[in-house]
C-alpha cells in the first residue's frame, strides 16, 4: 500500500466496470460447467443487505479491521455487503465510481457445511454523490431487508446528508465508542431505528445486573434510593452512558407512582481517579440499603455487594463484553 491510498483502493475485491459488477458477483456463484450450463450455488443464502459506509475520519487500517470485520460476521449470518468509501476530490477516478467484487466461502467447524459471503465495494466522490442513492438501490436484493451502518463521518452534520439511507433500513447501527459525536446529533427521522453498539456489547452485564434486581420486589429497589453513579475510566465511557440510560429505564418501570419516579433521581457518571479501577455503579439510598456492582472486565467477572432490606448480600457473576461480530448481531437483531 503507496502512501497515498486511500480507503477504497485499500479494500480487497476484483475490480470491474460499474454496470457489470452485478453481472460478474453473478458469476461467482454460478459458473459454468463442462456443457456451458450454468450451475446454481447451493451455499448463498443471503438474509439482508448491509450497507456499511466508510467516512472519511477511517484510516485504511481501521477500514480493513472493519471489512474483515463485517466479513466474519457475514459467515455467521450470510448477506449482501454493500461498502461505500467517499474518497477525496484529487482521486484518480474520479471521472466515474469505481467498483469492486468480493466472495468469500469457509467451511464451518463442526457442521462441515460450507457458508459463502460476497461483498460489492463502490468508491465516490462528491462530485458522484448526487448518484449515490440510484447506485446503490441498483445493488440491493429487493426482497430482503437492508440494515445501515455509518461509521467515522467526523461530524454529525455531514451524516445527516443521508436521509435516503435512514429512511429505507430496518435498523441503522451507531457505534457511540467510534465516533466524536453523539447519535443525538444527528438528524435522524425515525430515531427508533437507531441501535448502539456499544449497548449491544453490554448484553452480559445487563443480563448480571438484572438477574440480580430480579430476585426483589421493585419497591424493596427504590425505596430510599437517591442515586446512582457510575465510576470508570475512559476507555468505559461509551458503554457507561449506554448502561446508565438503561438503568434509568429500567428502574422507571419500578415506580408506581411517576410522580415520585425515576426523574427524581441523580444519575451521576464520574471519571475513576485511577486508570486501574474497574467500574463501579453504585445505588446510593437515605436509609440502610446498599447495592454496588464493580464490573472487572480483566478477570471476566462482576461482584455484586447489597443489602436490600433482606441481609447482605455478596456474589460473583462472569461478565464480559461482546465481540465484534456478535454485538453486531445483537444490535441488528435482538436489541
């Protein structure tokens, strides 16, 4: 790779002319035998389209870990990828969209089966930007459902462009722990659509928390509390605020009276005064309960220290954060 590649250029595939790339994925899947008949695949079964749009703020490293990335995923639940680059305005070809190919098949361990994924990766400039939406409709399989991940657009300003993009997904993924702004910020139509990776990567330790707070009445959990805080380093930041929204909303649902609800409450997150400390949230109350949860990441493990009105209480649960791939999965079907 030359100093001066950029995000598309660095991205495997075969690069074809951009009216033929349907014609020539096509092609990958179903050769020609010896009588010149073409043979049908057996191993694509694409479920959706996933469109995943590169900005600019995106190294050609970062971009390859993400291809790679959403490659694996692919494996597991088999689709059509649809990569977008924008590439600068002093691009060589940016007289036209440039195009590649990608197909990639495994064999999956235990089962033996084989599993295929294929990729299209279209480059653009601005100048081709007013094409965009035309192209990539050309590119989508119709009858199947299209998920929208927009990464490292550097402002939520120039995500908002998009509209077209949001409209038309099931689900559009944000990732809070990639990106310099908030999805907030960005002007999307339906934000009920929107699903946060770095909640998804929380789903273990939700599943902790709640498992726990389950074995009590909501009453015994709220009575006297004031507060929650949430102590961590940096490097937590994203999946704090992501788990503090969630517990706000769940323990909304334990008051009866909205009146004296959770609106009252001081949700509070502080930077940990040590680099080293595990977060810690802690459930602060004006009379004798407490409930804490250090959540050590390192060891793979929660520690739970409480007393709800029924004794002390102290345990450890195994926790972690989701992969990659698997939180993607969380995000765009189960979230």
């Amino acid at each position: 790779m030359t100093a001066t590649s950029t995000v598309y250029e660095t991205l495997p595939g075969l690069s074809v002319p951009l009216g033929d790339a349907l014609h020539q994925l096509a092609d990958m899947w179903s050769p020609e035998d010896e009588t010149g008949r073409k043979k049908e695949s057996e191993t694509r079964a694409s479920r959706m389209n996933l469109v995943v749009h590169i900005g600019f703020e995106a190294s050609p490293e970062e971009a390859k870990e993400l291809f790679q990335m959403v490659i694996g995923f692919s494996h597991r639940y088999p689709c059509r990828m649809i990569l977008l680059c924008p590439q600068p305005d002093s691009w060589d070809s940016k007289d036209r969209m440039g195009c590649k190919i990608f197909s990639e098949c495994v064999i999956n361990h235990g089962s033996g089966s084989m599993s295929c994924c294929e990729a299209l990766i279209l480059g653009y400039t601005l100048s081709d930007r007013r094409f965009l939406e035309n192209q990539v409709s050309i590119f989508l399989e119709a009858d199947l459902p299209t998920y929208y991940w927009p990464t490292r657009f550097g402002s939520a300003g120039l995500l908002s462009d998009y509209k077209f993009f949001f409209k038309q997904a099931e689900r559009i993924i944000f990732d809070s722990a990639r990106e310099c702004f908030l999805i907030d910020q960005v002007d999307v139509p339906q934000p009920a659509k929107v699903h946060d990776l770095s909640f998804s990567r929380l789903l273990s330790i939700r599943q902790s928390v709640g498992q726990f707070l389950s074995a009590y009445p909501p009453e015994a959990i709220v009575d006297g509390l004031q507060e929650v805080t949430l102590s961590a380093n940096a490097s937590f930041k994203c999946e704090g605020r992501a788990l503090m929204s969630w517990v706000a909303s769940a323990l909304k649902a334990c008051y009866a009276d909205s009146d004296k609800g959770v609106g009252r409450l001081n949700f509070d997150q502080q930077e940990a005064a040590s680099e080293d400390a595990v977060p810690r949230m802690s459930f602060i109350y004006s009379n004798d309960r407490y409930l804490a949860f250090d959540i050590d990441l390192e060891k793979g493990e929660a520690r739970v220290e409480a007393d709800l009105g029924s004794g002390r209480q102290d345990m450890v649960t195994g926790v972690r954060l989701l992969d990659a791939e698997t939180a993607l999965a969380e995000a765009l079907f189960f979230d």
